[in-house]
DNA sequence: CGTGTCTTTGAGGCAACTCAACACTCGTGG
DNA sequence: CCACGAGTGTTGAGTTGCCTCAAAGACACG
C-alpha cells in the first residue's frame, strides 16, 4: 500500500492570483451561495492548499479544526477496520465540500487520489460566516442533504447490486458527474486505481477486472486504456445497473 | 410480501391530550431545540398519526410536502429496484426525522414495522418556524449530519464485514440505541422481521438465521424467543463485529 | 535494463445463495 | 376442541459465484 508514506500537508498560503471569483467551482461549491460582491469576506479566511497524490487531507479521529472545498483533483473518503480492510464512502470531485458529516472530530479520513487543491476554511470563522451570511449555512445543508442521498445510493450498490451490476452503476454516476462539470459524458476518466475502485464497491481488484471484461465482452464499453472508459452503449450499461443513476 | 396492502395513512387529528411538553421523545427529537414556551408555535402545526404495522408513512417520488418526527413504534427506509431487490437504508426509531435527506419527492419509502406514531408537518410552515427560531434549523442540521455518519457507518458494513460481523454490530447498535433511550441495553427487542434484516445488512434470511446460530453457539448471545437477543458476551461479541459501535 | 506498481487472467476452494423441507405460532373456522 | 392454513423462522443439501492464490503482461521510473 503506497498511501501510508505520508500523512505530511501539502504547502499553504494566501492564494495570491487565483481569487474566488475567479475560481473554476464558483457556481458548484459552497461558495454558490454568496453573490459577487460577498465573495471577499469568504476569501479573507480562505487559505489555498495544494496536495500531493496519496497525501492525507485529514485523518479520523483528529479534531476539525478546518473544512475544505476541492477546487482541483480527486478525494477519497475513507474509514478502515483494525485489520486492514478499508471501506471508500466517497470519492470528492472539484466543488465537493470536505467536513459535511463531522461534528467535533473529523470521522473519516481523507486522501488525495491525484495531486488537488483545497481552500481550506477555519472551522470558527467559517461559523461566523455563516450567521453573517444565512445563505451559506442553508448551502451547506442542502449539500449535506445531497451527501446523505448519496450515501444511501451507496446503500443499496453495496447491499443488493451484483458486481457487474456496481460497475456499471458506478460508470455510470462518473460519466453523469463529469457532464455536470461541463466535460463530456463518454470517455469517463478513471482517476482511481482498480483498488479504490474495489474498496469503494466492496469487492476485490481481481472481481472489479473481470466486470470490467465483462462490459467489455458485452460491447457496453471500451477499454483504450486501463484509466479510460468509452460508454458505448448507455441504454444497455443502465439496464445493466439495474438503477436509474440520479 | 404483506406490506403491499395498504398504502393508506392512519387517522390524523390535532392530538387532544397528548402535549408537546409531555411528549416521550421531547428531549430527543427535532423540539429538543426549543424551548418549553416557544413549543406552542410547533404544537400548533402539528398533526398527529397513529399508523398500522406494514403501512406505508411516506413513498419514494411523491412530493415532500410533510415531515415527520416519530413518537414511538418504529419505521424502516428503503430503496426498491425493478426485479424487488430491496435494500433497507435505516430503521427510524422514537425520536428520529422522516425526511432529512429529501429536497422537492421523498427519495425513499418509509414504511411502519409495528404500530407507530408519528408527529407530522406541513413543509412550508416548517420552513417558516425555522426562520424564526434558528435553533430548529441547527437542530435538524445537526440531525442531517447524524444521518450521514449513520448511513456511512452502513456502507462500510454493507461493503467490508462478513455475515457473522453484520449481525454483530448490527444488534451492537441496536443495543446502544435503547441504552440511549433509558431502556436496558440487554434484551435487545428486534421488532423487525428477518426479512428486514436480512434486506439491512445485504444478506438473505437464511444467512441472517445461520449467523444467528453462529453468535448463539459461540455463546455470545441467547435466543429466548426469535425476537429477543440476550447479549451475554458483549467484549466478545465486539471483537466479532470487527468495528467499535459510535 | 532491472525493479516496482498496477492490471489482467487463470485455477481452485469456500462461503453465501438457492431450493427445499420442516418446526412453530397464531388465527380462523369447522 | 381440533383441524387447517398462512406467516415466520430454522436447518439441510447442492450449486454458483466471488474470493484466494498464483502468475504473467504492461508500464513507469531510476
């Protein structure tokens, strides 16, 4: 497992050029809730964080003192047993907010699956923000509400869908994800490993390989290269997954 | 399947007798936030409803147009695919909230395991209440966010623990559940069937009564009745589900 | 060019699922 | 009072499919 080198953080520092208004998940993230001219009072206790691949963001257990918002990259949240195995929840895309669930104490812990970028918020200013700025808290809960419906889609992949059935699914929500950021919805960028990928569905690398050859026996995918997948026939990888994809 | 016979909802009237102040679950639920004199504005657009075992309470797509604090019995939230594979996300217990994670439909279908009652409110004038005393809102942010951790805390069972450690931890959490209630944490009380279980954990019912007869012939726990779980080694029984309850 | 990581594929075993039968409880009605 | 049927839970036998173990190919990097 290469993920344990480092638990070190990446530099931090005032942003100097990149200003929120700027920023390429203005109308995704939190910060979609302040109008123009409020951007400066989130961007005063904003401080820019680039993250290494495979670095952690923040570990279970220690105590929230910062919540994030992925600007750039990929997360993945994860909680691991005494033993070993490890269960992905989530994986973060840009515009993603990193802290919805945790109270006092951060409960899961989180790791750049390529080198990103977080503007990092102190938890205390950005309570205070949020009294300021009523809008911003009503969000937030809005997107806590989307990371519950979320996890419990998760739910019912995990539970009751079979292999085949979780990949296509998880294709799927991808391919949906990236056309949400403007890109296009076919060739879905895998920017996991096929580990995460097994840790996030609960199977095995060896049973995520073989779905994957399965799709592609079937002619519902292509495969160019092992990060790189071409839906070609959407109607049937739906059918497959058994779910419609929200 | 017997809970498709009805999907009618039970009498519904301004509860006579039974006050907000004297309610069982005053200190639990959503009202926890208010206090004694300011539970008059709650009270006055409360209905309460007595529901049947297997009754529908909300189902998944229709408009969110209420809101429910359940008062006692218990419900169970799930998700149903096409084939009727069905994956149970939560068991909703006195105190909780139906409709956390909705936005504009119920996004899943909530159904009554024994005889329950529930609070109800219309959505806007809930909406209105939370404008005006802010604590409401925090209160049921707070609650989202519980949710969330919960519904994580599933996914990590759902994905990574055998049968045997399902079980374990879910009569685990089940035993905390009632300890928060002022009940004994030792008889556990499953009100639901195995059915249910079996549909929460991702399991079928076989798998669910064999692991049963695992945890009981490991002397970790008794079976006086198929509804009743004597925990008699809890350490034990711990270090089988793999994963510390919160 | 060797080393390490990641992915894929193959072979085999075991555990969970499927199918089936039986026990038990609880109503209902003869 | 007992027979009967429906619903629920447990147990057994057999099968399927996922996981385990193993190996080889692809690729990046030093």
């Amino acid at each position: 497992m290469a993920q344990e080198q480092a638990a070190t953080s990446g530099r931090s520092y005032r942003d100097p050029c990149g200003v929120c208004l700027d920023c390429a998940v203005r109308r995704q993230a939190v910060c979609a809730a302040l109008e123009d001219h409020e951007l400066g009072a989130l961007q005063a206790i904003m401080v820019s964080t680039r993250i290494g691949a495979q670095q952690t963001v923040v570990e279970e257990g220690q105590p929230r003192r910062r919540v994030f918002t992925l600007t750039s990259g990929m997360l993945r949240l994860y909680t691991m047993l005494p033993d070993g195995r490890r269960q992905i929840t989530a994986f973060l895309l840009p515009g993603d907010y990193l802290g919805l669930g945790d109270e006092s104490s951060y409960d899961q812990t989180a790791e750049a699956v390529v080198d990103s970028v977080l503007c990092g918020f102190p938890v205390a200013e950005m309570d205070r923000l949020m009294e300021r700025y009523p809008r911003l808290q009503l969000r937030l809960n809005q997107m806590t509400r989307i990371a519950l419906r979320q996890a419990r889609d998760s739910q019912l992949i995990l539970g009751r869908l079979a292999p085949v059935e979780k990949l296509a699914s998880f294709l799927l929500v991808l391919s949906e994800r990236q056309a949400e950021s403007g890109e296009p919805e076919s060739p879905v960028h895998l920017a996991m490993t096929r580990t995460d990928i097994a840790d996030y569905l609960g199977l095995t690398i060896e049973t995520v390989s073989r779905s994957f050859t399965k799709l592609r026996l079937q002619g519902l995918i292509q495969l160019p290269e092992a990060h790189q997948v071409e839906i070609i026939d959407r109607r049937a990888l739906t059918a497959v997954a058994g779910i419609t994809p929200r």
